[in-house]
C-alpha cells in the first residue's frame, strides 16, 4: 500500500487553506463513505480493526465521520480520497494532534451544541503539565498525548465502566507508559506504582467497596494538566479529601520544618502510593510508628508522641469498655438506647483526637479525648446502674417467687386439713 506524508508545504497548506482550527461539520449519514467500506475490506488488522471499533466511539454517536480527525474527501474512493491537497493528515501525532482535538474541544460555541458539560481548556492545560512542556520544548514524543489516555476510536464517557478513564481503569491506562520499563527509561521514574498502588488502601475502596470517590491517579496528578504533586505541596493535594487533618498540619509545627526541609509532609508518613490504612499503631515511639523514625523515647517529640498515644488508647479503651457493658444489659433485656445514643459522642470524639494528632501537639488531642473520656465515663455509670437494677429485679422476682410458693403450699395444706 503506498504511504502518504503530510509535507510541510501541505500542512502549511491545511492551516492556511482548509482552516484546520475550524470545526468539523457533521457528514450526513446519507452520504458515501469509502473510508469504512475500503478499510473495512482490508486485511491488516491495524488499518481493519479503527471501523469496527468506532462504532461504540462517542464522537460517532454524535454523527461525526472519519474525515472530523483524519480529513480527506470520504466520497472519493481510493487514494484521491487522501490526498493532501484535500486535507488529508493520516495518523495525526504529536503536536499535530493537539490542534485536531482542540479545534472542537478548545471551541465553546461548537462543544456546546454536543456537551456543555465538559470543559474547554484541556489543550491550554496539558500545554501547561509536565507531558506538554516536554512535547512542545523539547519535542518529546514518547510523552502521552490525547490519543494515550483516549484511545483513537474507542473514546467512551468517563462513567462507561468500558472507558479507559473510567475510575476503576485509570491506573491501568497510566501504566501502560508507567509501568514499562522500556518506555520510562531515560525518565529516572520509579515503575512500580501501579503495583504499589494496588496494594492500597485507596485501591482497595475503589475496586472492593466500589466507592467511586476513592483517589486514583488523576485525582492526585490532575488530569489534563498532569504534573507530580511535589512540584506545589504533597498538603495541598491530599488536603482535598482529608480537610480537617490538613488544617491541622499547615498549622503545626512540622509544616514548617518540613517546607524548610523540602519534606513531602503527608507522604513521609502515610507513603505515596502504598498508602496503607492509617491505625494507632502509627502514633508514638514502639514498633511499628513512624513518629520513631526521627523521634527517641523520652526525649522532646518522642514524650509527646507517646503521650498522645496514652491518651487516644485510653480512650479507645474506655469506649470499648462502655460499649460491652451497654451490650450486657440491652441483651438482658434492659432499656439502654439512649445511653447507647449518647456514647456515640464518644466515637466522635475518638476520631478527631485521631485527626487532631496531625497537630502535633498533645494539648489537641487531650482536648477532644477528655471529653471523649466524660462520655464513656457517663455511659458507663448508666450500663451499672441498669445491671443493677436487673440485679435488683432478679432478686425481686426470686423473692417474689418464693412467697408466691409458700402462700400456694399454704393453701394446699389448709384444704386438706378442712377435708380431713
């Protein structure tokens, strides 16, 4: 099959002539298209394989042919079909393929006649991301383009579980570069964050408990202006989702050392992609903390580590204690909702002396557990005094029980002395 190239006196002649930063039209579904039909007769399955998947493509929903991305006359059959003079492109890449998908997607006037939901900048935004600077400076062509993260002719809705950008398929679609090792070499980019990612507690909510909300790639990198958290502040990005232990942070004294440092302040502790699900055992200066990795016990920051340890166990523990004792006599049979109602306070307070550790300071968290401690003291006072009052009805009963016999007994013996 002859090869067609788009020279540069032909593609001057397409952005000058024939407007490329124009629009397509929609070609009506009337007219000949000798795109499909002479594709579709191909044997090479890379030339056969683009008609038979762009039939579940959006843009082909929304009636737009070969020749919106491709250009050439599809009423023209053979190669006149291509010819440059026509403004045919082949296979746009790099640079080239910003302005085909940015002619519509930059266009508000034109993407708001087919989606007015989606935004107008993604070209001016990826221009602005690591992947951009990299084509358009230095001519970077192994950077992800458009067609890397949408696949040409096979581009479906974000919400289509099918789309290569649907949540639970973002990861593997940044894999495909990320992961091989090939390909990122050169880069000094680590290539296992998708396996790291995966072993995560993120991946987990997303991919076992199905919760859509859960942070994948995208939602830490960005989308089309794609550029590593670090650049700004690792805070910053994670502070979209956890506000409160951000607030708590950016406030503390660490945040300054560690901006003094260039510490990535979340990620020190938490990790990057491998974030593990966050549990007390992370708080203090024993196995397992990461407050012991610059901290000694006994000495400044460890004291104070294992002293909000002290305090969140504490109360851990006397909630638990609470909780059983109100299980106890609400199995029993006893009246015990609210008591249950109000201990739930207790949980609460449990989780922000959690989130307050994020301040560092043990005045933080002592505040919100002491009164987490007020409440399961209480709840504890009200599960005795039901126990003993199911003690008391226990013995009232027996008691009750016994006279009741007597009296019975009594009243048999009676008979019988009246009938002897």
């Amino acid at each position: 099959m002859r090869v067609l190239t788009l020279t540069g006196l032909a593609m001057a002649a397409l952005f000058l002539g024939t407007g490329l930063g124009a629009p397509p039209a929609v070609v009506a579904q009337d007219a000949p298209n000798y795109c499909v039909s002479c594709h579709q007769a191909l044997t090479v399955e890379r030339l056969a394989a683009p008609v038979a998947r762009y039939t579940q493509d959006v843009h082909a929903a929304k009636g737009f042919g070969c020749v919106a991305c491709h250009g050439g006359d599809p009423t023209v059959a053979g190669f006149n079909g291509m010819d440059p003079a026509k403004g045919f492109l082949g296979k746009p890449e790099g640079q080239l393929l910003l302005q085909v998908c940015g002619r519509c997607h930059s266009d508000a006037g034109f993407m708001r006649r087919y989606n007015p939901a989606l935004r107008v900048d993604q070209v001016a935004e990826y221009r602005s991301s690591v992947h951009g600077q990299r084509l358009t400076l230095y001519r970077d062509t192994l950077v992800a383009t458009c067609t890397n993260c949408h696949p040409a002719h096979a581009i479906r809705p974000p919400s289509d579980p099918q789309s290569s950008v649907h949540p639970l398929n973002v990861a593997r679609t940044c894999s495909v570069c990320h992961a091989d090792s090939t390909h990122m070499a050169g880069y000094q980019i680590p290539t296992n964050q998708l396996e790291r990612y995966e072993q995560s507690v993120h991946w987990a909510a997303l991919s076992e408990r199905g919760d859509q909300s859960a942070p994948t790639c995208n939602d830490c990198h960005g989308n089309h202006g794609a550029a590593p958290p670090g650049v700004d502040w690792v805070g910053n990005v994670c502070g979209q989702c956890h506000s409160v232990m951000a607030d708590y942070f950016a406030a503390s004294p660490h945040s300054a050392v560690f901006t003094r440092l260039g510490v990535p302040g979340c990620a020190l502790c938490h990790g990057n992609h491998q974030v593990q699900a966050a549990s007390d055992t992370l708080l203090g200066v024993g196995e397992g903390s990461v407050c012991s990795r610059c901290h000694v016990e006994g000495v400044g920051g460890g004291i104070v580590a294992a002293a909000m340890r002290a305090r969140v166990d504490s109360l851990r523990a006397a909630y638990g204690f609470a909780d059983s004792l109100l299980q106890r006599a609400e199995r029993a049979g006893m009246e015990v909702s609210q008591a249950r109602f109000d201990l739930s306070g207790a949980q609460t307070a449990l989780v922000q002396a959690q989130a307050a550790i994020h301040a560092f300071e043990l005045d933080s968290v002592a505040h919100h557990a002491d009164e987490g401690l007020q409440v399961a003291a209480a709840a504890v006072e009200r599960g005795h005094g039901a126990l003993g009052e199911l003690r008391f009805r226990r013995v009232g009963l027996t008691v009750s029980t016994g006279l009741i016999l007597l009296l019975i007994i009594g009243v048999i013996l009676k008979i019988r002395q009246i009938e002897a």
